[in-house]
C-alpha cells in the first residue's frame, strides 16, 4: 500500500538529485496525472519547472480559464493559444486517425518552440504504470525524447509506479482540489474525437455546449462519480425535426455514459431516465442547430468509448 507522503518526499528528492539547476518544461492538460506531476516536480525545482497549457481549440467549454485559475498561484504557468494553428491544419480533415496524427504534430511543433524559449533540458510527463505496461513497445524508463527541430529532452516520468487510484492519493495529499483528482478523463485530441467528419468552427462549438450540458446534468444527478466518462457526441448525420411549426434538418448528437475501472472495458449503466431527458430537451432547446438526441447503449468492446 502506497504511503503518499513518503512517496511525495522521495519523488521531490529524485527530481532535484536528476534536475538539479537545470530547467524543465511540462505539457499541462488539467487532467489529474499532469496536475500531479507538475506539482511533484514543481515542488522539487520551483520556477525551473515551466507548466504549458497548449489550448488546441478542442477543449471543454471553460477550460483554458479553470486550469490557470487553478494554476497560476501554484505553478509557473504559460497558456498557449495555439487553436488557429491546429484548427488551419485540421480544415476539411474526416479520418479519425488523420486527425489525431495532425494534432499529436502541432502539439510537438508548438511545444518544441515553448521549450526552446524556456532553455528547458528536461521533459517531465505524466505516464502512469498502465501507459507503459499496455504499450509494450517502450518500457524504458530512462529516455531522452529528440523533438523534430531538433531539440532533445530527457524524460522524468515522476509518478511511472502508480495506478490511477494511487495518483488521486498523492495528489489529495499535495491539496490538489477534488475537482482536479476526480476529473473524467478527456481524450488529448479533445473534442476532435467526439466530432465525426470534418471539424468546423461552428461544430466545435455545438459539441462543447452539448458538451457542458451533459457535464452540468450528471453533476446536477450527482452520479459523476459512479460513471468513467460521460459526454457528447456530433455526429456528422443531419435528422429532420420540427422546432416550433418550421420543419428543420440539424444535427444528431448521441449522448455517451460509461462505467469502467481502466477503460479497456466499459459498460453503459442503467441510467436516470428523466435525467436523460432533460438532456436532451435541454441541448434541442439551448443549441438550435440540433434537432435530435440519441442514447448510446453499446458497451466496449465492440465499441469503443470514444466515437472516433
Ligand atoms: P476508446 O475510445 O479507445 O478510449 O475506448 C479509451 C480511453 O482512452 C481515451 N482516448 C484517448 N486519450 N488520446 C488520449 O489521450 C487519444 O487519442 C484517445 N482516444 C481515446 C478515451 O477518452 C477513453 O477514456
């Protein structure tokens, strides 16, 4: 059983044995393995350590603004608004692993500019056991990471050991706030995933308010802790609808709710039928370019959680 204090100690004191003086650089997402991790490491070299904020324009309704509120009195923070640059890039692209493979390079391409700003040295990530055990390509754990420009970092990957449940410890012990340790995990291509087809400002935009809708329902249900992800899906199929006495052709987003304990597995509960349909009346009424909303009941496998 973890001790999270003597964990949090021997962690800060293997980051200043291996950093020392030098500076380091952290890709920040708000989830909760980076937010511990840049604490931890924070904690070990102070100011050396810059946390990056990259906003690809495919995060949550309010994000970029929560994490530096969260951040900024506990962290050196730099938030990056790099949406044009990702967006350009993305314009008229539908293939789901096209997409990832576009974002994952003007990740590296922006953050590659931010660590040679900084003069950093070393990379500190947030990779937890199960990151390096399912992918069995690299269980090394001292590496260096040549960015394409021809940066090279080192690699510290404080909190490697644990499992998620051992992070949500050590990060309740640095007083990270619930709200940060008990996140439902977001994908790093964002909303890109849960956009089927070509992503478009204006569907950006109805995914993440169909988005905040169903985060503000669960929450107001008070099931968010009982269920894995829970989140909205614009699917690139238009439905005829009626919305007063004008027949109209919008959008179809299905509503995606999960339960499962490491994601390799995940089974769609029973859920609160009126909370259901407030959901749905609210994302027809509040998002007019929507004119229907559907249930997804498919467990993984054979689906996946994600729609793309
Ligand atoms: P799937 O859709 O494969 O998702 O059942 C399993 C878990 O992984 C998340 N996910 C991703 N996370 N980059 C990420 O960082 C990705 O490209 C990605 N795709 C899926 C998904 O949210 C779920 O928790």
């Amino acid at each position: 059983m973890l001790n999270p204090s003597d964990f949090i100690q021997e962690s800060i004191e293997g980051m200043k044995n291996t950093i020392g003086d030098k500076k380091a650089i952290i890709a920040l997402s708000g989830g909760v393995d980076s937010s511990v991790s840049s604490v931890l490491a924070s904690k070990a070299i102070g100011d050396n350590l810059v946390a990056v904020f990259v906003d690809h324009g495919l995060v949550r309704e309010g994000e970029a603004e929560y994490v530096e509120k969260t951040f900024q009195d506990r962290l050196n923070l730099i938030s990056v608004d790099a949406s044009e640059e990702f967006l350009d890039r993305l314009e008229g692209v539908s293939d789901p692993e096209e997409k990832r493979k576009i974002i994952g390079e003007v990740f590296i391409n922006v953050f590659e500019r931010v660590a040679e700003d900084v003069g950093a040295e070393y990379l500190v990530q947030g990779t937890i056991a199960p990151d390096w055990i399912e992918s069995q390509g690299n269980i090394k754990s001292h590496h260096n990471l040549a960015l394409p420009h021809g940066l090279v970092l080192e690699i510290v990957e404080p909190i490697r050991e644990l499992y998620k449940d051992e992070v949500r410890i050590v990060g309740s012990e640095l007083g990270l706030p619930d709200e940060i340790i008990n996140r439902q995990p977001f994908p790093g291509p964002g909303l890109a995933v849960r956009i089927v087809g070509p992503i478009t400002p204006e569907k950006i935009e109805i995914c993440r308010k169909a988005n905040a809708i169903v985060e503000e329902e669960v929450k107001k249900e008070g099931i968010e802790d009982s269920l894995w992800q829970y989140f909205a899906v614009l699917t690139n199929t238009r439905v005829t609808g009626v919305k007063g006495d004008i027949r109209d052709y919008g959008y179809l987003v299905v509503l995606r709710m999960v339960e499962s304990l490491d994601a390799m597995t995940a089974h769609v509960p029973e859920l609160p039928w009126p909370m259901i349909k407030a959901i749905s009346q609210r994302i027809t009424a509040e998002i007019p370019e929507v004119t229907h909303v559907s249930l997804s009941v498919s467990d993984k496998p054979p689906s996946t959680i994600e729609f793309a």
